[in-house]
C-alpha cells in the first residue's frame, strides 16, 4: 500500500492574479488579434497590392513568435529525449511505458477516425457545398509513403529541412522534426551502450536541457503578443468570407473535433478514473497556445510542463512521451480532418468509397500521422490520404482557402491528445501523482518557474513512482 501524494500545487492566487494570469492574457490577446485583423482587411491593401501597415506589423509580430520557438525547439526535443532515455536507464519498466504509449496512441486515433468518417457520412459535406470546380488545384507537393519512410533517415545530423507549408503561411516549424526523434533516440541509446565514458556527455545534456527550458520559458511568456500577431495576420489575410461556400464542411470538422476533445477524452479519463475538470485545467494553457499557435510543436515545451507540473506525470516519463507525441499523435490533423475531407473530395467529384476505403482511412490515420511532423502541416496527411485512396489531389484546392479557420481548432485536439495519453499511461501504471493532478490549476502554471516540477523516486526494483508516496 501506499499513502497517497503529498499535494505540490502552489498557494491559490489571489483574484487580480488570476485575472492577470496567462490564460487570461491569451483570451484577451485573441479578441484584441481578431479586432486588429478585422481592422487591417477592412483597410485593404496598399496601392501598390503591398498589405496594408497594420497587416504587415502583426505579421512581423506572429512571425518573430515562431522564428524564436523555430530557433529553440530543435535543441529541446534533442536534448529532452537524450535526457530523458538516460534518466529511465535504471527504470525496469521503461519499455513498457513506450509501448503503452504507443498503443493509446493508436486507440485514440482509431476512435477519432471513425468519429470523422461517421460525421462525413451523416453531413455529406460534398454535396452541400457552393465551392466550384475552378477552385480546385492540386498542390505543388504532396505526401506519400516513400516520403514518410524516407523522412525517418535523417539528411544531417541536425535534421533540418523540410518545405514550405503548402497554404498555411509561415507559420509552420521548417525543420524535420521525426528526424530529430529519430537522431535523439539513436544517440540516447549509444550513450546507454557507452556506460561510464558516456557520463559526462549525459550531464552536459542534462545541464544543457535547464538552460534551453529557461530561455524557452523566456519566450512563452511572450505568447500573448505572438497571439494577437498570429491571429490578427490569419484574420487579415483569410477572413471568413470563405466560410459560407464550404459551411457543412467547417461544421463537420468543428463538430468532429469537440466531440474528440469534449466526449471522446472525457469518457478516456473517466474510464481510467481521473477527473475531466482537473485534466482541462491544468491542459488548458496548452491547448488555448495551440489554438492561436497553430503549432503542436511550438506549444511543446507548454505541453511538457502542464503534463508534468499540473497533471502530475513523472518528470522522466513525460520528458519522453510528450515529444514522442508531439510528432506521432494527432487526433486533429491525421484523424478527424483526412477522414472528413476524404470523404467530402470524394463526394464532389462523385466517387463510390467502398468499405475497404474507409479501412484505408482508418489505416493511413493510425500509421502515418507522424507524416505530419516529417513533412509539413495536416495537408501531407490529407494529400497522402488522397494518394492511398486514388481520390483526385486536385480536391486539396477546394478546402486551402480556409485551411488556416480550421487549423487552430486541429492543433488544439492534437495537443490535448498529446497531454492526455502520458497522463493515462502513467495512471494505468500507477506513477501518476494523483494528489498533485486534482489540486494543481491552470493558474499555478506560471508561479514559481524555478521550482522543480514533479519528483519521483524510485522503488527497489527500479520502479517510478509519485512524488511523496512511500511503503
């Protein structure tokens, strides 16, 4: 038996704290961006078809948000899962942990899969549109298999590359991230191979990854101006004149996506015997980061800390589970949306799905979601979805002018979905801090920055175990 955690959420804060704190700072950040955006598309553009000051300042704004979580990110997950992979050395249990993982993963993804094939079958999206012919185009890249089995092998050490988003601005992180997954996991287990001579260069990660999290820190504290930059430049350049022509389709996504994130996780946690308000308190900050950033991997670091700090997953396990789902769990961007606008391409040009297709969906979504980190955006996943099922890719030009509408709310379930599996698993295993995930608050996220966030220790047998428990 165990006793249970002591409680390491911080004091309550007081009432004008709360009112200025991060997540209400993002609220206010997002209505202030969406007037300015409104603001800068009713001034149009320059003369000379330049945007317009406005349009061009909040795009500086958005863009130098993500160029600094672009600049920081790629050391982080390197240094993160390198650590990580040292720290679970001794522990037992390890392997299970990854698989579990996994296999959530691959449950949560087949569950939302068909959530999105059931709505695209009942909506029919297709044939409720006033989109026309003249808007289709296909992309000038396209995902397919042999794409993601070569972004597995890493061009450069650093794993950089990748292209431009297709439609999506500039906001997307350029570098190939399940490269870096996949350089950090093959040096994290040389360094295991390696044993003692291998010490100093496991310290120096260690050391290396507080530093890069304290100038990470740094720039998170910036996202409520990154916010109105972000939000206002979308606002600006997409507008929701678009909407109308493709309303059901908007609908069905939006309407898949909550039922994922406010039905199917609820009933998630409820199974495994966690409270839903205590998990949406303490994820909250990510999820409304994800929403304005549109970027699983720019919210990362926020990610890592919620799930650590306010879920009460081991540091050690959540250091390795949340960038491993970072880059392969998608519940938004490869379930939800392929599934949906598969079905929706298919019904424009008047194509039969059969049931294997939608077998195929199911499949492309629960393996090849992490083509969405080794490429770029949910529309390599939508364009690899199209390729598995010969629909024609001419289709993806129907649905890019309102691409960016719909990416908030993607990223948003993908990072929810991302903080919720580690959080399951380590409840499964019994080494979630159960105390600290009903006491902690969304509020606390940003109090005490340098304190150490969940402890654990270990049992005899190497087993991980929450804070404060003992025999």
């Amino acid at each position: 038996m165990t006793a249970p955690a002591a409680s390491t959420a911080s004091p309550k804060r007081s009432g004008w704290h709360r009112l200025t704190g991060f997540g209400t700072q993002i609220v206010i950040a997002l209505v202030l961006g969406v007037a300015l955006g409104f603001l800068a598309r009713e001034m149009g553009p320059l003369e000379s078809g330049d945007p317009n000051w406005l349009t061009d300042l909040l795009s500086t704004i958005g863009g130098t948000y993500v160029s600094l979580l672009r600049a920081i990110v790629p050391p982080l997950v390197f240094l993160a899962i390198v650590a990580s992979i040292a720290n679970l050395r001794n522990v037992t249990n390890a392997a299970r942990l990854a698989w579990q993982a996994l296999l959530w993963f691959a449950i949560t993804a087949l569950v939302s899969v068909a959530i999105g094939i059931g709505l695209g079958l009942i909506l029919q999206p297709g044939n409720h549109t006033s989109v026309t012919p003249d808007a289709a185009a296909a992309p000038t890249h396209d995902g397919s298999w042999q794409d993601f089995l070569l972004g597995l092998f890493p061009s450069n050490i650093l794993g950089i590359g990748g292209s431009a988003p297709e439609g999506g601005g500039d906001i997307s992180i350029s570098f190939n991230v399940l490269q870096i997954v996949v350089i950090s996991i093959v040096v994290g287990l040389a360094a295991l191979k390696v044993g003692r001579q291998a010490e100093p260069f496991l310290t120096f990660a260690q050391s290396a990854l507080s530093v890069i999290q304290k100038v990470l820190w740094w720039i998170i504290r910036l996202a409520p101006l990154g916010t109105v930059g972000l939000v206002g430049r979308a606002v600006a350049t997409y507008g929701w004149d678009l909407l109308p022509t493709l309303g059901v389709f908007t609908i069905a996504i939006y309407t898949g996506l909550a039922i994922v994130l406010f039905v199917l996780y609820p009933v998630i946690l409820r199974t495994n015997g966690l409270g839903v308000g205590h998990f949406f308190r303490g994820a909250w900050p990510a999820i409304q980061l994800a929403f304005v950033s549109r970027s699983s991997i720019g919210t990362l670091p926020l990610t890592q800390r919620v799930t650590e700090r306010n879920l009460g997953v081991p540091r050690e396990y959540a250091s390795f589970a949340v960038p491993l789902a970072a880059t392969t769990k998608m519940d938004g961007c490869a379930a939800i949306y392929p599934a949906i606008s598969a079905i929706f391409v298919a019904e424009f040009y008047d194509i039969h799905l059969s049931v294997m297709d939608y077998i195929l969906i199911a499949f492309v979504s629960v393996v090849g979601s992490a083509a969405t980190a080794g490429l770029t955006g949910a529309l390599v996943m939508l364009t690899l979805t199209l390729t598995t099922l010969g629909l024609p890719l001419e289709g993806v030009g129907l649905l890019i002018a309102i691409d960016g509408i719909l990416d908030m709310g993607r990223t948003a379930v993908n990072v929810a979905g991302q903080a919720l599996v580690p959080t399951i698993v380590a409840k499964r295993e019994g080494i979630l801090d159960v105390a600290q995930y009903n006491a902690a608050s969304a509020e606390d996220l940003f109090r005490d920055v340098d304190d150490v966030t969940t402890e654990t220790s270990k049992t005899p047998d190497g087993e991980l175990q929450p804070a404060g428990a003992r025999a």
